[in-house]
C-alpha cells in the first residue's frame, strides 16, 4: 500500500521504531493502520516502538468506542513531537494484551456502576471480601465512578526509602461514595512485571564497547552482588557475535537489608494488586499501607545471578537476571525475578525490571 505523502515521515519512523516488524496497510476511518510484518510474531510493545518513533500517547480508545477508528483494535491517538500533528493510528493484531485487560476491565466496571449490576463484576465482589469495597446501595464504599489515571505510567527508580506510589501506578482508581480513591494495579493472565525502573546511566558507548561507569544507581547493583564488567563482557560479545560463555554466580554476595528494600521499593505501597488467575477470577494483594507491603515482602534471599553471554545464534542472551524469592521460609515462596537489559532494541542494558515468576 502506498503511503500518502502527509504521513510518509510519521509512517517510516513507526516502522523504524519497530524495526521492521509492522508494514503500513491503509488510511481507514482517519487513521493510520499498520499490520505486523510477519504474522507470527508474538505482541508487540506498542508503547516502546511510539517511543522509538517520537510519539507521545495522549489516549487509547478501546475497540467500538465512540471517536475509536477499529471495532477490533485498540485505537491510539498521539502527538508527532517533531511536528507537534495529531494523529489516530491503529495496529491491527499487535496490541498489547495488558492494555486490553485495563480497557476491558475499566469499561465493565463503569457498565456495572451505571447499570447498578457492580453485586455481578467478579473483580468489585473479590475486592468486596477484603472490605475495600462494597457493594451495598449507598453504603459509604460503594464505588460510584472509575477512571484510569494514567495512560503511560512513568519509569520509577528503585529506592532505600519507602513510598506511597499508588496514584503513580494505578491502572484504574474507583472513586467511592464517601469520597475516598481506591488505586488498582491490574495484571492479566499471562503479566508478570511489577515495577521497571531505569538504570539508563550505569553504562555508556565507548568505541562501540559498552562498558560500566559510575551513576547514581550503583548501590542497586552492589546491594544485590551484580558484577557490572560481567555485564558488560557478555554484552559486547553478544553485538560482536562472539563466543563468551555463559556464567552464573550460584552464591553472589549480597546486602539483605538493601535487596529487601529495594524490592519493597519496586511494589511501593497504596494500592490493591489485582491478577487475573483464570476467568473471572482473581488473586488480590492488599497493598495499601507501609505494614501490608512489609507483611507481603518480609525477607528475601537470592538464589544465582546469571550474565549475558554468546554461544551461538540460537543460543545467546543480552539479559542479566537476579533470581529471587520472597516469604523465603514458607513451603512456597513466592519467586522474583531482575532483569537487566535492554527493551527497546539495542543491547546495552537501560532498565532494571522487577516480575513474579
């Protein structure tokens, strides 16, 4: 399909900031559409490729929305930072599957809530049993509006203090009749990531080598035993496509006290953490206050620190991972995994990113 000249810029920095994995398909109901190049790529990270492509989110429209362009599709209207124009585009096959959940789950509680049916939405009665809600006509907890705060929750930085973080990232908040905000954390099935934080200056370019430099993140990586030059040895033979073998530190010296901190920090306090376990039903952590985060994350132990390394194309990895686990005397702790590396295409390591296993 040929592009209409007034889109062509936009069109190429989108597939540029795909790295060629979504085409142009067609101008359709004023918006720009675009397929995936090869249908069996898995989800794309819409969010990083508008990044990439210089574009800011300013709303995404669900499917059959009014003002949506798709009855399929998530439709995301943007502003080009270059040129400051406004445009809608849809991506069709490629969204992102924790979004739809958001959209979906935001939609059917503003349906129940309108409707006075919120004694029928699975996720109000599971927050219902822990008295976070209730679902009593004109009882002082009875959610009467739902909004989503943010559209692109910022990066925040792993941190020795503690804060209340849930207007920061809340998915969705319900406003309740006595006039008190509840903050969600919504996750569905299949999502893991709890907290990704950037590390953007632990590492510079230097004669096409990335090597380590000091920055104010270095206490992350001394509190949880991370080698920065392992990092970076495995990264450069993973860009140079040389052989480095793989290494993973089975007893990495750690700060505890830190690395609890630090993970305490990634799930921050003042919200309710909601994940979608199987259909309509849901696992509920109570993260409201200081004391509930510390009951939820009590101790931690790290188990190995394994390093990027090179052995083949088929068997390589630019990623640093710290695995982890929590409540660690219980019979099943609860797994936690870091991730250093880099999202957004390129192999030097940018982002520290906390998930549940």
């Amino acid at each position: 399909m040929r592009v209409p000249l007034k889109f062509q810029a936009i069109v190429q920095r989108i597939i540029e900031g795909s790295q060629g994995k979504l085409k142009f398909g067609a101008v359709k109901k004023g918006a720009l559409r675009f397929n995936k190049t090869n249908y069996k790529d898995k989800e794309l990270d819409i969010f990083n490729i508008l990044s990439r492509a210089q574009c800011e989110i300013l709303v995404v429209l669900p499917p059959k929305e009014q003002e949506s362009a798709s009855s399929k599709f998530l439709t995301y209207g943007v502003k080009d930072i270059t040129t400051f124009g406004d445009y809608k585009l849809v991506f069709a096959g490629c969204g992102n599957a924790g979004h739809h959940f958001e959209l979906k789950t935001e939609d059917h509680i503003k349906q129940d809530i309108l409707s006075k049916t919120i004694e029928t939405n699975p996720i109000l009665i599971s927050l219902a049993k822990f008295q976070a809600v209730s679902l009593e006509l004109n009882h002082p907890l009875l959610p009467i509006e739902v909004k989503k705060p943010n559209i692109y929750p910022p990066k925040r930085n792993l941190s020795l203090s503690l804060e209340n973080v849930g207007s920061i990232i809340a998915d969705l908040s319900l406003t309740l009749l006595n006039g008190e905000t509840v903050y969600l954390s919504l996750k569905n099935i299949e999502g893991s990531t709890f907290s990704n934080n950037g590390i953007g200056k632990a590492f510079r370019m230097e004669n096409n080598f990335i090597v380590p430099q000091q920055s104010s993140v270095d206490g992350i990586f001394y509190a949880f035993g991370i080698d920065k030059q392992k990092i970076s040895n495995g990264c450069n033979a993973y860009q140079q496509k040389r052989y480095y073998a793989k290494e993973v530190n089975l007893f990495p010296q750690i700060n505890p006290e830190q690395v609890l901190t630090y993970l305490r920090s990634g799930f921050g306090y003042g919200y309710w953490y909601i994940r979608e376990q199987r259909k309509s039903e849901y696992q509920i952590i109570d993260l409201t206050t200081l004391s509930k985060l510390t009951e939820y994350v009590p101790n931690v132990g790290v188990t190995q620190i394994s390093y990027p390394y090179y052995h083949t194309e088929k068997e390589k990895s630019k990623q640093c991972s710290v695995d982890m686990a929590i409540n660690i005397h219980e019979t099943n702790p609860t797994k936690i995994r870091a991730e250093i590396r880099n999202t957004k295409g390129y192999v030097i390591p940018t982002e520290f990113k906390l998930l549940k296993k």
